[in-house]
C-alpha cells in the first residue's frame, strides 16, 4: 500500500521534533477477483483489505552513565502499521516499523506456544482472521497502556517545579524563594510537553475510532465473504476498540487539566517576576533618596562652614610691605677732598 511510504518517512532524521503531531489511517479494499493481485504461490487470491495507520506511545529511557533515581525520562515514541488480510485464503500480512523489539516479542509471545490456542490457529480464513484480532488488541495496548505513567511523570515535574508557588507562605515574617526567568522557561517547556501528549493521545484516539469505524462497516458489507461467520469476533474487537478509545479520552481530560494548571502556575511566576522588579525599583528609589538627602546635608554644611574658614585663613596671613628702592634713583654724593 502506498500510502504506508507516508508513515514510514515521519522515522528519518529532522531538524525539529514534530512528527509525533501527524496522525493518520488508511484503508484500500478489494474483494472482486482481481488477476493483477492474485499470486498463487504466495497465498494470495486478490480479494483483500489493506490497513496503515500509525499511533504514539511513551517510553521511558535513561541517559547513558547516569544511574541516579528518579533520572529517568520520558519521551512519545512512534509506530507506523501495516496490515493486509487475504478474504478467500486467510493469508495475513504485517509490517511494524517502530524503535525497538518489544512489539515483536510480544507478537512472538501471543502466537508462541506460550499463547493462547485460538490466537495461533490458521487453518480456516475465519481463525485468521480471528488471529488478527489478536495482533490488532495487542498494538492497541501498546498505545494505551502507559499514558497514565506519562501524565503522573509530568504531574511530579511540574509539582517540583512550582509547588512552592502555592503553598509558599509570603509575607513579613516569612523567607520568600526568589524566582527568574529560568523558572519561567521551565514552566513554558513542561506546559508545551503537556500540550504534544494531549494532542498525540487525541491522535490515537482519532485513528482508534477510524479502525474501529473500518470494521463495523465491514461487518456491515455484502460484499465482505466473512461477514456472517466473524461477525461475533468483530463486535468483541470493537467493544475492546471502545475501551481504548475510552481510556485515551480520559487521559486527555487529564492532559488539558494538566495544561491548564502549568498555564495558571506560569502566570503566577510572571507576577512573581513583576513584584521582584517592583521590588529592586523601590529599594533602588530609597536608596537615591538617601543619597540626596546626604548630598543636600553636605551641601548645608557647607555653605554654613566654608566663608567662616575662607575668613578666618585671610586673618590668618601676616602684611607685608615692601618698598622697592631703584638704585639709579638715589643721589650720589661727592668725594671730599
């Protein structure tokens, strides 16, 4: 299926972290003979149905060298899906394009020896079809099974950061913790964190609905083969459809509330802000006014005290006369004889 090229391209290398925001599914059907389909030897009889969807998932990872508790984090993962069911032969097709193997070990598990019979038998279209189901349950427990774990993540960073914001007590008697603009930057950045999981949940539960929508038409079309003989498989996978559904909703009325408490938590801390500035600008205006009043009392003084000492150093000072005597003026007076 074509379009699957589409989900798989969101795995390459990008400047910026915005692919968990695309969601997607989609459906191709073909239930006439088709010749340019039909291939014999690879079970295939040309009367199929074809799926590709993608959902999100969080994971939790610790950095290399680092083994401290409560280091861990937490990141939204990607899987991209493919599913081809032949109607006629029963022949299954599935392409998972994800990080990591624990999709495949526990696909491995389900149709092992360790799982259940009816989800490992293949010899009639209607068990394989019943077998898909299986694997379809288990991607979708993949997709909901850890969003509660992700939003309790968030809840104790956010409370760590900005606990102090509502239960500080403030006011004369008591110390007041100082914040700045790397708090600020903080909130925004886990506010933001918030928002991308709300919406890739809102993403799962969209593509969720569509495949769920997908097989109860199916169920519903005279021109599906199996539609009388799985009709009691389909309604039990839709039902487990709805509870997915279900528990992503629920997890996005958590996220939207989360978002909305960092919102309010982060207008706290710019008011914060804004009173410190007020702050620092008083202190700095009683400064100056101190300042001025010091310079006008230095000034006072010293119009009060400068004349009296310029007199008192003019009394001080001897006179001096002098008499310029000019030699060439004097006269001279004559030898005696």
């Amino acid at each position: 299926m074509p379009g699957y090229l589409e989900f798989v391209s969101v795995f390459g290398i990008h400047n910026h972290f915005r692919e968990p925001r695309f969601s997607g599914f989609r459906d191709q059907c073909s239930f006439t003979k088709n010749t340019k389909l039909e291939v014999d030897s690879l079970g295939r009889s040309g009367r199929q149905f074809q799926l590709c969807w993608n959902l999100k998932a969080p994971g939790k990872w610790t950095e290399v060298g680092t083994l401290t508790p409560g280091s861990e984090k937490w990141s939204v993962r990607q899987g991209a899906f493919h599913h081809q069911f032949d109607v006629e032969n029963g022949t299954t097709l599935w392409i998972i394009t994800k990080p990591g193997l624990d999709i495949k070990d526990r696909i491995q598990d389900v149709t092992g020896k360790s799982g259940n019979e009816e989800d490992r038998r293949f010899t009639n279209p209607e068990q394989c079809m019943r077998s898909s189901f299986a694997i379809h349950l288990l991607i979708g427990h993949w997709a909901t099974e850890k969003w509660r774990q992700y939003f309790q993540w968030l809840e104790d960073k956010i409370e760590d950061e900005t606990f102090l914001l509502v239960y500080d007590a403030r006011g004369p008697g008591h110390s007041k913790q100082l914040y700045s603009s790397c708090n600020l930057q903080r909130a925004q950045e886990l506010e933001e964190q918030t928002n991308e999981a709300t919406m890739a949940l809102q993403g799962n539960a969209d593509v969720l609905t569509s495949l769920g929508n997908f097989y109860k038409a199916l169920s519903e079309s005279d021109d599906f083969p199996l539609r009388k003989s799985c009709s009691s498989d389909i309604g039990a996978f839709l039902r487990q459809v709805d509870n997915f559904i279900y528990d992503s909703n629920m997890q996005i009325a958590r996220g939207k509330l989360l978002a909305q408490t960092v919102a309010a938590r982060k207008t706290i801390i710019l008011q914060h802000l804004q009173s410190q500035a007020t702050e620092k600008m008083e202190s700095l205006t009683l400064s100056m006014q101190r300042d001025s009043t010091t310079v006008r009392i230095i000034g006072t003084m010293t119009f009060l005290y400068l004349p009296g000492t310029f007199v008192s150093v003019s009394e001080s000072r001897p006179s001096v006369n002098a008499t310029l005597i000019n030699d060439f003026d004097r006269p001279s007076s004559a030898p005696t004889s």
